[in-house]
C-alpha cells in the first residue's frame, strides 16, 4: 500500500519495520492525524511477515508526535524503534515496488510493469503504476476482494449480468478495474481523495478499461452520479470497520435485491461488528487471509430468503 505520492526532491522520512497488521495501524493513525499535504506513507511487504513503514514529510517532522502516533497504533516498542532520516527521495514509490512479485487471486493477477511480459494468457493482468500506486493487491483486504470477485463471476455471470457495478474508496482502482475486465460491464468507482481518483483513471486507462470505468471523488454515498446509478448489483468496498458501519444503512438501500456486497478492510476479530451492522443483509460468504477478513453479503429478495454462510481460507 501506498498513501501519496512523492512530495519534494528532497524528504525526511521516519522508518520501522514491523509485522503486518501493526503496520497497516500506524498507516491509518498517522494518515488520519496529519495533513494529507504534509505526508506520505507507503507500506512494503519485505518477507517473513515483516512489513517496512516508510512515512515521507514535506517539512522536518515532530518526532515527538510521530513517536505518540506510532505508539498508539502498535505500542511503545514499535515507537521506540522508528527511525528519523532525510534523504534524497527520487522516485521511492517506483523502488518500493519494483522488486515485488505478480499477486494472484483467482483468475486475477496485479503486477507491476516489470513483469507485464510474463502474466500467462489465461489470467486477467492487471498492471499498477509504480508511480501512482495506492495499493498493489498485496494486502490481505485486496487479495480477498479479487477472490470474492472471481467467485462471483464464476458462479452467477451467467444467470445475472451485473450491469451496476460500485467500487466504493476505489484508491488505485484495483477492484474496479478487475471488475470491468472480467465482466465486462460499467463500473462507477469513487474515493474522497483527489489524488487517488487521478491515480485510478490513469491506472483504468494503463489497463484498457478506461472506457468502462468511471471514476469520481465522493465522500460516503452522498454523491448524486453516485445515487444516479442505483440500485447496484455489486458493491465493491474495501475501506475500513468504522466507515463501513456509518455507511451501513445508506449503502444497504443502494443495493438492488439480490445484489451482493463485498466488505473489506476488516481485521478477522472485527468481522462480527462489520456483519451486525450490515444486519439486512445475510451472510454469504467469507474470507480469512492473513489475519484479515472479506466478507459476502447478499441483500434478501425476500425477508425469508436466507442465505447459508461459508468460510474460505486462502
């Protein structure tokens, strides 16, 4: 995952390397305690369960803060650990990600464009620019969205064209252009951040699906292109519990009957919460990858029209 792009040629930057998840909260804290102009934060999956945290500053950093910040998102020894550099930043997103494999998930395969040649004929490739990254398909969350996607696709395209197609907090536009090339139908994908939306139109058109997908920036489901397009057959979002559970209710009438909901974003302890509030609708399928969850919902035809649940591993 990365959160912005590279801000000046030259940058401080602070730097820990820890497991996954604590990884992933230090992101989220210090994204959302600090001004999305003054930082960016990339997250980088270096083996053994370790992940590298680099977080990029416009300006010298308060150390102090960014020590508070760390410790409370993954404790006090994570904070102790982090450490304050500056340095040349030439292009740190592309160097990130240059050494990172293809991620397969089903019939899906995210790479970058070192490794365009070698994506078999049989898979749908879908290529991520380095420099405008807002997630490469290596997380837990985005992996368990391809596969709840693909089995999608595998089970009900045939019977059920998807003809409305949401990916809500779209960030570099994965899951909406999974969706367009697989099913081959028009997907309105939307995030609250400017950047993100230009980063996923490039990374639409890099794939050759800028045709089929739209992207907006919106915040929630308030936007009127948004709310133009209902009922969905599809909603794709991967974002977090606590917006998820603020969206729950608006998301839900959204939906058209029958139509599914893929969550994300969710911690596996986390999963029950995500459920309850989603508690219209029933429980269809989930995903439990690398201590995250992705979970199926399915909006009831009927109020009696239950739906068994299942779970999956990777």
């Amino acid at each position: 995952m990365i959160s912005r792009p590279p801000l000046r040629s030259s940058t401080a930057i602070a730097l820990l390397e820890t497991d996954e998840q604590s990884a992933y909260r230090i992101a989220d804290l210090v994204a959302e305690s600090l001004p999305a102009d003054d930082i960016a934060v990339a997250l980088v999956d270096i083996g053994a369960g370790r992940w590298r945290v680099a977080m990029h500053f416009r300006a010298a950093p308060d150390e102090k803060i960014i020590r508070a910040l760390t410790a409370a998102a993954a404790g006090d020894a994570a904070a102790e650990a982090l450490r304050f550099e500056r340095v040349a930043a030439t292009d740190w997103v592309r160097e990130s990600l240059a050494g990172l494999a293809p991620v397969t998930a089903g019939r899906f395969v995210v790479h970058g464009a070192h490794d365009r040649a070698r994506i078999p004929l049989n898979r749908i490739g879908i290529e991520i620019e380095a420099a405008l990254a807002f997630g490469t398909g290596h997380h837990g969350t985005t992996r368990g969205c391809l596969l709840a996607l693909d089995s999608l696709c595998k089970s009900r395209c045939k019977s059920r064209p998807r003809r409305r197609i949401l990916d809500l907090g779209t960030g570099s536009g994965v899951l909406a252009i999974a969706a367009a090339r697989a099913l081959r139908q028009r997907v309105l994908a939307t995030d609250m951040d400017g950047v993100a939306v230009r980063a996923a139109r490039a990374n639409a058109a890099l794939n050759r699906a800028g045709s089929f997908v739209e992207v907006v920036k919106a915040d929630g489901v308030t936007a009127a292109k948004l709310r133009e397009r209902a009922p969905y057959d599809l909603v794709l979002a991967n974002i977090l519990l606590h917006p998820l559970q603020r969206l729950a209710a608006p998301l839900t009438r959204l939906m058209a009957p029958g139509g599914r909901i893929v969550l994300s974003g969710l911690l596996a302890c986390q999963a029950n919460a995500a459920i309850a509030a989603y508690r219209d609708l029933a429980l269809e399928r989930r995903i439990d990858l690398d201590g995250w969850t992705t979970l199926v919902l399915v909006r009831r035809r009927r109020p009696d029209a239950g739906v068994a649940g299942r779970r999956v591993g990777p």
